[in-house]
C-alpha cells in the first residue's frame, strides 16, 4: 500500500491539473525548457572563451645603474658607459 502505483500519480496529476490549470502547466514547461536552453548556451560560450594568463605583477628589477626618484628612473652620472 505503497504511494507508488498508477493510480496514485493519476490522482495527483489531477489535483496538479485541478490546482494549476492546463494552460498554466504548459506554460511552466516552457519557461523551464527555455531555462535549460539558456544554461546549454552559457555552457557552451564559456568554453568558447579561453581565459588568458594572468599579467606578471612583478615589475622587472631596475638597472643596477639606475634609480627611481618620484616616479622617474635616474641614471647615476659616475658611470662612464652611460651618455
């Protein structure tokens, strides 16, 4: 005895049909249809997207020469190589 067999589902789908209406009911399954198109479309563009790698966030090391001051590199005037 069970809630199971076909007659208890047919029972509830007519209560679902009674509450909701039919129109209603297919009314939902079309909004949940056009959903899972929309989810299967996100899917597929996000693997078409390729992220790409990350920027280095370190700055290379400056000259060993070389100086910054307020924001400017300064070059050290002893050095004979530089002009």
């Amino acid at each position: 005895m069970g809630f199971g067999g076909y007659g208890h589902w047919l029972i509830v789908l007519l209560i679902v049909v009674v509450l909701f209406g039919k129109g209603r009911i297919s009314e939902m399954m079309g909004d949940f249809g056009k959903g899972i198109k929309s989810f299967k479309q996100g899917l597929n563009e996000s693997e078409e997207v390729k992220p790409q790698a990350p920027a280095s966030q370190i700055p290379p090391p400056p000259a060993a020469n070389s100086a910054t001051l307020n924001g400017e590199t300064v070059i050290d005037a002893a050095d004979p190589k530089q002009p």
